[in-house]
C-alpha cells in the first residue's frame, strides 16, 4: 500500500511483484505482479479490487494464469 491517500474514500493504490527462483538451477520458475486499489467507504468496511498476473513453470511448459478479484473488509 501507498503512504498516501487519495479522495474522500481513502484510495490507496497499489503495485507489488514476486519472483521467484530456483538456486540450484539458477532460473526464473515463477512470477506474480499484482495491481489494484484499496478503499475506505465508512469507518467499519474497506474495499480491494486487484489483478493478478502469474506464469510459472511446470514440466518444462510454461502456464500463465490472470484473476481478477474483490475482497470486502467488515470491522466490528
């Protein structure tokens, strides 16, 4: 999550990357880059839109793998 703020809503933006690598091999055999945005719509609910992007390596083929997802955060 971003330090900031943005609107009425407390838009908070997004961006991380995993990478992950085989040692022994020395190769790249997985990544997943997400995307979204966090917001706050009242003192007890916040909302999450994100994309997911994954490839990743399995048998020698590579397998690619997009989501698109929402969460919703109730507080009590």
């Amino acid at each position: 999550m971003m330090p900031f703020e943005l609107t009425k809503l407390k838009l908070q933006p997004y961006i991380a990357d995993e990478v992950f690598i085989d040692l022994d091999k020395s190769e790249y055999v997985a990544n997943r880059l997400y995307s979204g945005f966090s917001f706050t719509s009242s003192k007890r609910i916040k909302s999450e839109f994100f994309y997911l992007w994954k490839w990743g390596k399995s048998g020698g083929d590579r397998t690619y793998i997009n989501v698109i997802g929402a969460q919703l955060k109730l507080y009590f």
